[in-house]
C-alpha cells in the first residue's frame, strides 16, 4: 500500500523536528539560551579587543618603519592587488591631478601616466617583476619561456630582490610572541637568518637554480624553525 506523502513516517529517511519557536519556550529555557549568546558574545568582543590592540601596535610599527604614509601605503597595495581598486587607484590620481592643473600646479597630462599601451621593454618587465616577488619574498613565478631573455631576466631581478631583502640593514618587525620593548619597536634580531638567506641567494645565482628559491618545503621548514628560535 503506497505511503501517503508526509505522513511522518521514517521510511523516505529521518524526519526533521520541528524548530521551537521563542513563545514556545519555558522561562527557563530562555534563560538558559541567553546565557549561551552572552558567554558567545563576551568571548567575540574579547577577540575583537585583542585584534585591536594588534592593530594599534601594528601602525607604531608601520609609523617608525615607513613613516607617517606607511599605513597609506599598505592600504594602497592591498586595494591596488583588484582590476577594480586598481581602477578606484587611477580614477583618484587623475581627480587629484586635475585639481592640480587648474591651480596651475605643473604637472604631466594623464597619457603620461596612464598610457594605453606599456612601451616598457618586455625584458625590463620581466626584471622589475622578478624583483618585486624577491623584495616581498615570494616564490619565483616566472611566467616566461625558459628559452627566453625576458625568462632570464626575471629570474636575475628575482635574485636581486632576494638579495637585498637579505641584506643587512633589514630588521625583524616582531617576534612570535608579540612582545615589544618600551620605545615599542619590536625586540630581537635576525641578522643570522639574513646572512643564511644571502648565502642561500648567492648560490642559487651561481648554480641557476634563482626559479627555484621559495619552492623547498625543508628551506621553508628551515627558516620557520630559525624564526621560531628568535
């Protein structure tokens, strides 16, 4: 015999209960529910609160690094890695620059800094990209053709950027545990590590394997255990 449709039978799978409704529960229910989103609502302001304060010690940071536009800046890069924040990016400068002309401010016409096609050597693209990905200690993402001059270059602008983010000078920003001397510039230092990676880069562009710095999961293992000792 067929089974009429919903008759709360269990042989098409579990039937679901049926949520309560708030003017279904007891007083002691609702308090009990209560309780449950104050302790939920406490542990995410404490969280909120702790993000803060990282953010506020971040931009002493920022400030005493990069100086006062530092923070700018960031935010600038990050909006700038969308086709939309870099057009937002565009759209302002050109406002700016307007602005400027007609307060008779000398400045170049718009074609000069938003041409609409990039005359700029491949091989000089290619450099400055691989330069860029060594300076933010990225992996090497050469997107070119190993035969070609453009592959060559990127790699070598690679190396240059690793180099000098290796090089001495450059600092430790914060230690793992946070902590921060009384001035508020971070503790420590990692001019070990830096002498490691220099070393690491030097060799890579004697044996021509630059494409490949970033790529070892055991140097990676081996630069997180040196940070950790830190």
């Amino acid at each position: 015999m067929a089974r009429k449709k919903g008759d709360g039978s269990k042989g098409g799978g579990a039937s679901t209960a049926q949520r309560q409704t708030l003017e279904e529960l007891t007083d002691d229910q609702r308090y009990s529910l209560l309780e449950q989103h104050r302790q939920q609502h406490e542990r995410l302001l404490a969280a909120k609160k702790a993000a803060d304060a990282a953010l506020r010690n971040h931009g002493k940071i920022v400030k005493a690094d990069l100086g006062k536009n530092g923070m700018d800046q960031i935010k600038c890069l990050i909006e700038a890695s969308t086709p939309e924040g870099e057009a937002a990016i565009r759209a302002r400068i050109e406002q700016d620059a307007q602005v400027l002309r007609w307060l008779g401010v000398p400045i170049g016409t718009q074609s000069d800094m938003f041409p609409d096609t990039d005359r700029t050597p491949i091989a000089e693209r290619a450099f400055n990209t691989g330069k860029r990905q060594g300076l933010a200690g990225e992996s090497c993402n050469n997107p070119h053709h190993v035969t070609t001059e453009a592959h060559r270059e990127h790699n070598r602008g690679y190396a240059v950027g690793q180099e000098q983010l290796a090089s001495k000078g450059f600092k430790k920003l914060e230690d793992e545990d946070g902590n921060e001397e009384e001035d508020d510039r971070p503790r420590g230092s990692f001019t070990e590590q830096m002498r490691d990676q220099n070393e690491r880069v030097q060799e890579a562009i004697k044996t021509g394997t630059v494409d490949q710095l970033g790529r070892n999961p055991a140097r990676a293992s081996a630069a997180a255990d040196s940070l950790a000792t830190h």
